[in-house]
C-alpha cells in the first residue's frame, strides 16, 4: 500500500486523487485488525475516565452529620478556608466591586 501511495503521489486530477484515496482507506478499513489493541487509559480503553476529579467545594454541601464523622478534618479545614480569606482581602483587597482604587 505504501508503495502505491508513493507511485501516485505526482498524480495532479484531483478527481483520480481523490479516488485513490477514497480505495485506500477503504482497503485500510478493510485489512484492520477486527479488535484492535486499546491501551487501557486512552480513549476507548478499559480504564479511560476511572479515576474521577471531586473538586474540593463538594465537602461544603455534606450534611452536617455527614461532618461530624471528621470533626478534627472539618475544623482544621474552616481555619484554612479563613486563613485562604484574610490572604485573599489582603492581597486583593475584600470588595471586588470597588472601583475608586482604579484611575
């Protein structure tokens, strides 16, 4: 196949061109492998899309009952959520709409 490809390769109707291509994936689909081999975590593999992302704000909506499993886990968590707060105001300031800063 490939050496057909490389005698046609000079071939300048795009009519004929375009048939030769249309017959060599045709011939390529044709000769394929019937299961063809997957790598487990790309696209279409057995492991694609197993191990899921939980972004961290979903803890916000537990029930308290929920929280009061982990209690020492939720108050450690409240205090860096603060201390993320009073770095945020004090790098950014704490009222995003304020615009008298700006000239």
């Amino acid at each position: 196949m490939r050496d057909r490809f490389e005698q046609n390769r000079c071939v300048s109707d795009p009519i004929a061109a375009h048939k030769l291509l249309v017959d060599g994936e045709e011939e390529l689909f044709k000769s394929q492998h019937w299961q063809p081999k997957m790598w487990p975590k790309t696209i279409g593999g057995n492991a694609y899309g197993r191990v899921s992302f939980v972004p961290d704000w979903v803890l916000d909506y537990w029930h308290p009952l929920e929280k009061a499993q982990y209690p020492e886990y939720f108050a450690r968590r409240e205090q860096r959520k603060e201390e993320f707060i009073r770095m945020w105001e004090k790098e950014y300031g704490n009222d995003p709409e304020d615009k008298s800063h700006h000239h």
